[in-house]
C-alpha cells in the first residue's frame, strides 16, 4: 500500500511535465513591459537599446547585416532605428528585436537587457522618442512613459526625462489571494475524498491552507521580484526555490494536522497521506495552470 502510494505521489508531481511545450528552454523568462499613455492612436514603434551586443536571440544589427524580419513594417522600423544620431546611442545597440506599439503597451518578454534605453519611432512624423537608461528593477519590470506633453519633432530625436517605475503591485496581490483561494479550494475537495467532512475538520484545514498558502505566494512573489538580476538563472532556480517552499508547506501542514484532526479520532496514516497528497495535486494544478493562466499565476 505504502509503494502504491508513494508512486501515485511521484506521478501527481512529474504529471505537469507531460503537459508542457516541449521545447528545450524552459522555465519563465524576465520581462520588461512599459505603458504608453496619451499616444492618441498614433502609430508607434518601440525596441530597447541595449550595452549589451546580444541577449538571448536577439543581437545588435548595422546596415550591413542580414535580418529576416517577419513583415516590412519591422523592417522598416529596424531600419528607421538604425538612422537615430550615434550620440543618442553612444553605448548601446539597436537591436534586432521590434514591436509595433500603438496599442500603447511594449512588452519584451524574452530576455530583454538588463540596462536598456526605450527608443520609440512615430513613422507618420518619421519622429524619435529616446528615454534615459534604465535597468531591469525586478524579474518582471514594468515601467510608464507619458506622452501627453511631448512634442514631437519631424525628421528629429526627442529626449525623454523620465522613465518611472510603475510596478502593479495590486494586481500582483489579488493575483496572491487568488491563488491561495484557488488552493484552498482544491484541499478541501481531496479532505472531502479523504472523508475529512465535520466542520471542524474543514475549518482547521481552511485556516491552515489560508495561513500557509499565503506566505508561500508572498514569498514567491519577493523571490521573483528581486532576482530580475539574476537573468539567465533565474529558471533555474525558481523551480527549487518553489518545491522547496512547497515540501516545507507541506511538513507544516502535516505537524498542525497530526494535531488537530487526531483529537476527531482520524488515522495518524489516513492524515499523513492526506497532507501529501493535497499538496501535490495543488502544486501539479499550480504549474499545469501557469502555463494557462500565466495572468493569475
């Protein structure tokens, strides 16, 4: 029975990697997202400039070099971004990486530099918007720029002054509390398999999960705020870092259960599997959902 158990164990956990994009980079990737206020539907392209002469696929381009662009339109907006005055770009590089932004959102989500310069093109005023440097303040940076008060210049580079920081720190939380919930919710269903059904039995399990999911997300959530430096091991290290908190969630749980629901005259063995196996139905969902939900998660 012990065998049966621990290998329906090991399935829940490994479960997850049969249901990913099989693609030999995995893991999640830092990102740099900056929101463009007052663009007034002007059609606007957007790279960062980078001191860097590659990140992940992307490389510095010249006039000489070969690029397979997807559309005309990124070729003609690489190639605008290469005519900006070398003293704008003293220090960095155009990079073979543009996105068309007048919906009013750049985003580089895959391996963005770590210190970078927003450089905007207005093909209709064939105009240029160049930001300060900035560096990449956690994994995932966000950042807003104002152009309400900026005056275009045509055939010209426009300075801005300021890039600031704009990290949404409460979508982030209702992000965390919907996670918890959504986990509390599961391990009252598999208590509910378990035959753990007295109230008192679900209130405990409430208020542990609540407890203990909580500042499992809180940390997660300043584990990946404050490794935007660590760029390129970063993937490596969020998987450990996240069964790791996940085990000890789990050791947790099963220390206050062994407590708790032993005075409702439960099997200490029925409560042993119980504690292992709702959290790894809750960690196997948690990964197969980030991949879906990648919002909530």
């Amino acid at each position: 029975m012990d065998r049966i158990f621990r290998r329906c164990l090991l399935l829940l956990f490994l479960l997850p990697l049969f249901c990913l994009p099989a693609r030999a980079d995995m893991g999640p990737k830092p990102s740099v997202t900056v929101t463009l206020e007052g663009l007034d539907g002007r059609t606007c392209w957007g790279t960062l400039l980078s001191q860097k002469r590659s990140t992940g696929p992307y490389s510095a381009i010249d006039q000489e070099s070969g690029r397979d662009w997807a559309s005309e339109d990124q070729e003609d907006a690489g190639q605008a971004f290469l005519s900006l005055d070398r003293e704008v770009t003293e220090g960095f590089y155009v990079m073979s990486y543009v996105q068309d932004c007048s919906d009013g959102t750049f985003s580089w989500g895959y391996y963005p530099p770590g210190t970078f310069k927003l450089a905007l093109w207005f093909p209709e005023e064939d105009a240029f918007l160049v930001g300060p440097v900035r560096e990449r303040y956690a994994f995932d940076s966000y950042f807003t720029l104002d152009l309400s008060q900026t005056e275009l210049v045509s055939g010209g580079v426009v300075q801005a002054e300021d890039l600031p920081r704009d990290y949404p720190y409460g979508r982030e939380m209702l992000s965390l509390i919907g996670r918890a919930l959504l986990t509390v919710a599961l391990e009252l269903a598999v208590a509910w398999l378990f035959k753990f059904r007295s109230g008192d039995m679900l209130f405990w399990i409430i208020v542990v999960n609540l407890v203990t999911q909580g500042l499992l997300n809180l940390g997660l959530n300043v584990f990946t705020y404050f490794c935007g430096a660590l760029t390129g091991v970063t993937a490596l290290f969020t998987l450990p870092v996240y069964v790791f908190l996940e085990l000890m969630v789990t050791l947790a749980e099963l220390a206050v259960y062994r407590r708790v629901l032993a005075f409702q005259e439960m099997p200490r063995g029925r409560i042993t599997a119980y504690a292992w196996t709702a959290n790894a139905c809750s960690c196997a969902v948690g990964v197969l959902l980030s991949f879906q939900l990648p919002g909530l998660f």
